[in-house]
C-alpha cells in the first residue's frame, strides 16, 4: 500500500470518527472515539513523516540543519 493510498484511508477513516463524535450522545463512547482519532492522527503525522525523510536526499556531514543550536 503506497502512501496515498495510506493518506486517503486515514483522512477517510478520521472524517467518519470525527463525524460520528458530532453525533454521539453517549460520553463512554466518545471517548473511545476521541482516542482512536488520537491515535490516527498520530499515525498520520508519523506516516507523513516518514514519507518526507524518505524522500530526501543524502545529507552533507558538514551541513549544518535547522534544528542545530549552534547555529
């Protein structure tokens, strides 16, 4: 499963859950949904993540990145 087709399936699965919270009147229920969209969020910043370092390219030893604080 490329990540578009990972991309699609979270956004879709997150858009029902948060459209099933709207909804919900039961709070033991809502809260499991709120912790499944939790938890699919997570996935997609972690999937997104991953998609991003492996896309870029083979970093200078020497160069220095944003997050050095030295700099």
């Amino acid at each position: 499963m490329g990540n578009n087709d990972t991309s699609y399936y979270l956004t879709t699965t997150l858009k029902a859950l948060e459209a099933a919270y709207r909804v919900n009147q039961d709070l033991v229920v809502a809260t499991h949904l709120s912790q499944a969209m939790d938890a699919l969020h997570r996935m997609a910043h972690q999937s997104d993540k991953s998609a991003r370092s492996s896309h870029q390219t083979a970093n200078d030893p020497y160069e220095m990145d944003e997050y050095n604080s030295a700099v």
